[in-house]
C-alpha cells in the first residue's frame, strides 16, 4: 500500500526491493555502485527515494571503500584490537581526542595519512609504544608492561572487516601473536639470566 511522500504530498510511495544504484558525486572514485538485495521506498511522482537504514549503511560503507579508507566501524575495531582507549588512540597517532572520536562515529574522515597510520597499528600492535619509548626512554617499563599485556586482548576476535581484502587477515593476526610470544620469551629468558 502507498504512504505519502514526505516531500511532495502524493500518496504514491512505495517500497522496492532489489539492486539499488547509486551514484557517486561528481570527482568520486567511482561513478556508481551496486547494491544487491535492497530495501528502499521511491515516490512516482516528485522522484523521491527513501533508503532503509540497513541499505544507508551499506553505500556509507561503500565510500569508505571506494576511497580507500578504513570505515568507522573498522577504525574502532582496530583500536579494539590494541587494547587502548579513544584517548590513547588519538595521543599515539597525534591528533585531538576529539578529532579521533569523530572518526569512530562518522562525522569526519581520517585522512589517508592517518589511515596508514591505522592500518599499521592493526598490523603492529605494539608499533606505537615502541616509538614512543624512543621518545621517552623512561617509559621503558610501561611499554614492557603494555607488551606483555597484548597477548590477552582482542586479538582473537574476527575483524568487521570483511570488505577490505587487504586488511590484517588471520595470518597476520598469527604472526602478531608469534612475534610477541617470541619477545615475551626474551624477556623471560633474560630476566632468568639475570636472577642467576
Ligand atoms: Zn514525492
């Protein structure tokens, strides 16, 4: 049965069901995308369309994609992953609390610059606070303690990164895990020689 359209009045809005395209805006990566098995509502008379929320999410996602970044969703599972807060997450990479936060929800983009930077902590977890002990030698034993933490965070958890073929797949999740099983070792080992 037809609603009325909320933007002409007329009582002919009605649902659709299939392929939704979009298209980008002029100067996007791509012209137009694709979305199979959608739900939206378009309006016969003023050309209206009403997309689902479920189908809103899709082609957000879809932009992050086209334009080569990390979505919100995949830059909060990241820091997730790693263990630290939106606070310590915006300290490490060098930008405003604030600004960080935004990026988790959505209401700004990371730059490119900033997404490597992102994509690296996924790869390497303990990346930023080995800098940041170059920075502050004192540090060291924090650092140490935030390494020896990292084996019991998230890693296992599967990424909501299924649209981002290059993303930290389970085998780089492994070797992650391997190289600070390894430095964890040393540590052990070293500590024993010491006591010795
Ligand atoms: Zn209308």
């Amino acid at each position: 049965m037809a609603r009325v359209c909320p933007i002409c009045g007329a009582k002919v809005l009605e649902e659709r069901r299939g392929e939704y395209i979009f298209e980008w805006p002029e100067g996007s990566a791509a012209q137009q995308s694709g979305f199979a098995d959608a739900v939206w509502e378009a309006c016969d008379a003023c050309g209206e369309e009403i997309l689902s929320p479920e189908l809103s999410d899709r082609i957000e996602a879809e932009q992050y994609r086209i334009q080569g970044l990390l979505s919100p969703a995949e830059v909060r599972a990241v820091r997730e992953r790693t263990g630290l807060s939106q606070v310590e997450m915006a300290r490490l990479l060098g930008v405003g609390d604030k600004s960080y936060a935004r990026w988790e929800v959505g209401l700004s983009v990371q730059n490119k610059s900033m997404d490597n930077l992102i994509r690296l902590a996924a790869e390497h977890p303990g990346l930023f606070a080995e800098l940041e002990a170059q920075r502050e030698p004192d540090r060291e034993e924090q650092v140490a303690a935030y390494i020896e933490h990292l084996p019991t965070l998230k890693a296992q958890d599967e990424l909501a990164m299924a649209a981002h073929g290059e993303l930290p797949s389970a085998d780089a999740v492994r070797k992650i895990r391997r190289r600070l099983q390894a430095l964890l070792r040393e540590r052990e080992e070293s500590e024993d020689a010491g006591a010795a």
